[in-house]
C-alpha cells in the first residue's frame, strides 16, 4: 500500500525485484533495517530513512561492489528489450523518457549472468 505517491507501487516493484535477484539483498536489507531501528535511523517523520529509501541503499551498494552483485534492471532491458517476451518487463515512461525495467527474475539472472561474464573477461 502506498499513500501519497503516485508511482509508490512502481518502487515497490522494483525494490521487490531487486530483492529477488541476489542472495544477499534480502539478509543485508533485513540487517539494514534493523540496524536503523536500533539506531532510530527509520522516523522519517524525525528527517530520517523512510523503509524503502533503507532498500534502495542496499540496492545501490549491491550494485556498486566489486564484483556486482546487482545488476542494473533499466539497462538489461534496454540491452535485450527486442527479445523481451510479454510480461517479462513493466513499462515505464518518465517525461518522454522510457525508464523500463525487467521483471522476470529468471531472465533476469540469464541475462545479466552473460553480461558479467563479460565484465569479467575483460578485468580479469
């Protein structure tokens, strides 16, 4: 449920997907929050984290770590949206700006697995 924001369900299904693709997102988001609970880091009604700004920290880190263990969903669909089935993705347009992402863990983890291959191949 969101109140107060128009697009809120489209950040809960990106944050919810993200969760979804690595191992790690869930524990570490999990941690995060209860770090800053105990912190009284999550009052947003005292200028504090609100719980998915918690998330997309943990998003951001996940993604920006050496290796990535995230990837970036706008992108893989950019990259692979000609061969993208039905469903797999949520269409998202932003002031005439297509801000589309995946969907489909499945297709997710493919695509990205042969992506990072890549990245590997070429720093290694």
């Amino acid at each position: 449920m969101s109140t107060g924001s128009p697009d809120g369900d489209l950040q809960a299904e990106l944050i919810r997907t993200y969760m979804h693709v690595s191992e790690f997102a869930i524990p570490l988001a999990t941690l995060f929050r209860k770090f800053a609970k105990l912190s009284f880091l999550d009052l947003p009604m005292n200028w504090t984290f609100s719980p998915p700004v918690l998330s997309i920290l943990v998003i951001f880190y996940l993604q920006h770590c050496t290796p990535p263990q995230l990837p970036n969903l706008q992108a893989l669909y950019q990259a692979h949206q000609s061969e993208l089935p039905p469903g797999s993705f949520r269409k998202v347009y932003f002031n005439e700006e297509d801000l589309s992402f995946l969907t489909d863990v499945s297709l997710i983890k493919q695509y990205w697995n042969s992506d990072l291959s890549k990245y590997f191949c070429y720093f290694n």
